[in-house]
C-alpha cells in the first residue's frame, strides 16, 4: 500500500467510524471523496514520520528535511533542519562543513548557533523530508 493509499484509508475509516460504521477492510474499498482528500494532504507536504537507524539513511537526506533525534553529547531529545548554507562550522577534524544538522533548542547555549548532530547510533524521527534538486 503506498503512502496515498494509507492515507485514504485512514481519513475514510475515520469518516465511517464518525458516521458509527465499521471499518474498511482495504484501500481497495475506499471512496473516491477520500482518494481526493489524501492528493490534496500529500499535496500540502504532508509525509508519515518514519524512523531511520543508519548514518547512510541519514546522510541521504535532502537539505531542508526535518528529523527528531536524541544528541548523545547534550543528553536529550530535539528537532534539527539540514542547512547547506553553513558559514565557519567546522567538524571533529576541524575542516570546515558544507551542510549541518542545526537545532535552534541551542540558540542561547552556543555562540554560533550551530551544533554538529550527534546520535551515536540512537533511532531518528524524519518528520519532513526536503526536497531534492
């Protein structure tokens, strides 16, 4: 079932579960009003969060896209946005970046506003995928 399928089914179930019907046993059954519906979400730029476990996942994405990751050298959990327009950040090496995984959660704690993604294995959420050239 691909993402519009998915989606279809889920927006028609909920209308039927509103009007007290039974759920729709496949995308097969669904109504060409909730086929509609689910073009225009994906459309808007709606995507189903996933979860990527690889740095070749991560590295795959596109700048502008959108992930929920823990940063194992802060401790905690934040969003981050791929930026290519990085000036100065340097990595561990210290030669300079061409693109960055920046969080604003560290706007006032670091001076440049810029912090390296460290996940150190951990799960990450893709809440927005950008868009490829």
């Amino acid at each position: 079932m691909n993402a519009r399928e998915e989606l279809a089914l889920v927006l028609a179930n909920a209308q039927r579960f509103r009007n007290g019907s039974s759920m729709l046993p496949s995308a097969a059954h669904v109504s060409r009003l909730a086929l509609d519906d689910a073009d225009a979400i994906l459309a808007a730029g709606y995507s189903k969060p996933r979860t990527i476990t690889t740095e070749a996942e991560l590295e795959s994405l596109p700048v502008g896209s959108v992930i929920w990751a823990f940063d194992f050298q802060a401790g905690d959990s934040n969003s981050w946005q791929l930026f290519d327009d990085v000036n100065e950040l340097r990595d561990e090496d210290g030669d300079l970046v061409k693109a960055a995984w920046l969080s604003s959660a560290y706007k006032d704690e670091h001076s440049s506003n810029r912090v390296l993604l460290r996940t150190n294995g951990h799960p990450i959420t893709v809440l927005l995928e950008g868009v490829t050239a």
